[in-house]
C-alpha cells in the first residue's frame, strides 16, 4: 500500500471519529442534558408530564410561607408566577443570604407525586445595582451592613 492510501485511510477514519462525536453530542449527550425553564403555571399545564422531569423553575417567593429549620437544613416556601399558581417547594440545603420573602427565584429540581418541587440548586434573582453604604465610612462593618438593608428595602 502507498503513503499516499495511508494518508488517506487516516484522514477517512479521523473524519469518521469526528462525525460520529457530534452525532452523540446531537443525538444522545446534549438532548439528555437539556433543563428547561418553566413558570409555575407551566410546570401546572404539563399535568402528569412534570413529574420527575429535571427542571427550572422560576417565580417570586410568596410572603408569609417561608419555613427555614437550620439544624435539620430543611426549606420550605410557596412559589407565584404571580397569575395565581403556586408551587411548593422543599430543599434540603442552605438557601442563599439574599434569599427573602417577595424575592424572585429560580429553583432546579423535580416535581414529586405529592405536587412538591424537590430542588436541588436555589438560585436568588437579584439587580446588579451596587449601593454603597450610607454615612461616615468609618464606621463599624454591622452598622454598614445595617444602612445597606435598609437601603434595598426600598427598591
């Protein structure tokens, strides 16, 4: 066989490799790694079809429904898409310090049986205003601290 068919055979089988990896990327590794994003009305309009399927979910925390046990790391709170369907959701990690009641959120996870939103990951929606603290600069960390949460609670 000549240099020249072994260069060949070489390019033909690397072509070959290269084709039948984005044909698994296509096919098989992206697809099955998909989340898709869902309102709380959406993820309800799915009927049977939500349950245990990995989602996003995405919605304002309901004021007065927060229920956080530390020692157990146990949350639970009431998601809106403010059209008037709600969703439970539990999670079994620490929610993040931004996290609060009236709060937009996205949660990750699946919808059990017993129509509650099992999330695996929490995520804060949040602005990306910076608001520098207010007053003398000299002043201690907990009463910055102090002036920038009484500076966001009006946002």
């Amino acid at each position: 066989m000549s240099t020249r068919n072994s260069k060949r055979m070489v390019l033909i089988a690397g072509a070959v490799v290269i084709l039948s990896g984005f044909a698994y990327l296509i096919y098989g590794g992206i697809g099955s790694n998909i989340v898709y994003m869902l309102t709380t009305g959406e993820l309800a309009a799915k009927g049977d079809q939500a349950y245990g399927q990995q989602v996003r979910l995405g919605g304002m925390v309901v004021p007065g429904t927060v229920k956080w046990n530390a020692e157990a790391l146990d949350l639970r709170f009431v998601m809106t898409d403010l059209k008037g369907t709600q969703t439970t959701v539990h999670s079994q990690k620490a929610p993040p310090q931004m996290f609060k009641e009236g709060q937009g959120v996205v949660v990750e996870g699946k919808l059990d049986r017993s129509g509650v939103f099992e999330s695996d990951n929490l995520m804060v929606k949040h602005n990306n205003e910076y608001k520098a603290p207010a007053g003398d600069h000299g002043a201690k960390p907990e009463e910055m601290y102090k002036s920038l949460v009484k500076g966001s609670a009006g946002s």
